[in-house]
C-alpha cells in the first residue's frame, strides 16, 4: 500500500514536497496585500540552487530564478496590519511570484 507524500518523512522529490507543502494551511496562490515597501531585501538562492526551479519553470517559464526575502508591512485577512518576513521568487522580468509569509516580527496587540 503506497504511502501519501504527506506522511513521508523523507520528501526529496519535487512533487512530494509540493504534496507536503500543500497539505499544510498555507495557500500560495492567496495574495497578500502588502502595505508600504518591502526592506531589507536579501537573495537566499539563485540558480541552480533554487530547489524549486522545475516547478517555478513549469507554472511560470525560463528564467534566472533567485528566492528572496525581506521585511514588509502586510495586512492579514483579520484586518491588522503586521510587520512580517516574507519569502518569494523572482525571475527578470517576471516580478515577484509565490509571496509567503515566513514570521511576524511584532507581538499581537
């Protein structure tokens, strides 16, 4: 009997930590509406080092992939608005893409 991708402690293909990922409560494709300028911009990876890259290939086409992070007023969907660190991919030309919200940097009041 196959085990789901979900239950699996090793998820090393992409499809299985796509499985995994869309298993848990977060929702990729919601938008969020970010208030304000994105901070403190970094690049985490770029090329071949984006673990995601045949799937961002897939939904979105070629490009040099980089998934970045920085620091941005969000408003949440209960209405407050929160200073966050948020993660997504960009490619040249393509603009942001996958906006996620990894932590909320201020306690809620």
């Amino acid at each position: 009997m196959p085990v789901s991708p979900a239950v699996r402690p090793h998820a090393s293909r992409l499809e299985d930590r796509v499985a995994v990922a869309l298993s848990g409560s977060y929702n990729w494709d919601e938008p969020l509406e970010i208030v304000g300028e994105i901070t403190d911009i970094e690049i985490v990876a770029r090329g071949v080092r984006v673990r995601d890259r045949s799937m961002l290939r897939r939904r979105f086409g070629r490009g040099m992939w980089r998934k970045m992070k920085g620091i941005a007023l969000v408003r949440v969907p209960s209405g407050a608005v929160r200073r966050v660190e948020i993660h997504w991919y960009e490619a040249h030309g393509m603009g942001r893409r996958l906006l996620k919200i990894k932590r909320y940097l201020e306690p809620t009041k």
